[in-house]
C-alpha cells in the first residue's frame, strides 16, 4: 500500500508507549497496534486529531505516501 504509518517513529521520537497512547486518546491497544502496522484500512479523523493532539504533531508526521503499485483511478487497470 502506498500510504505508510509511521506512528511508530513519532511514539519513538516522544519516548511513548503504545499503551500511554491507547489510554489518552481512548482506544483500544489492539487497535492501535492495528493502526500501527497499516493493517486498517481507514482512520477516523476524530481519532487522528486525537492523535496529534497527543503527540504534537501533523497528519504528515503520521501518514506517508510512497508511490508504487497503486491504482490510477481512470477505470482502465492497465490490461
């Protein structure tokens, strides 16, 4: 997928456990765990903000997209 979290990174940068995290924004750690690895696929903007909130930070320093194997969006796959 082109869209890479780098949640991980920003837990690392504030000295933050998952779990700290999880609590202060109200979500499970199971499913922050979920959101860091990138195997959701979608994240409310409720739950970003909180996010940011929490760790002072942007959407940006979160969400990264590396092009690569994407679709073009025009209907026509490529075959």
């Amino acid at each position: 997928m082109p869209i890479v979290v780098r949640l991980d990174v920003m837990l690392a940068q504030r000295k933050m456990r998952s779990k700290e995290l999880a609590e202060a924004i109200g979500i499970t750690e199971a499913n922050l765990s979920l959101l860091k690895s990138g195997k959701v696929r979608g994240v409310r903007f409720d739950t970003l903000s909180r996010i940011c909130a929490v760790l002072q930070c942007q959407p940006g320093d979160l969400l990264v997209h590396e092009p690569g194997d994407e679709p073009t969006g025009d209907g026509d796959d490529g075959q």
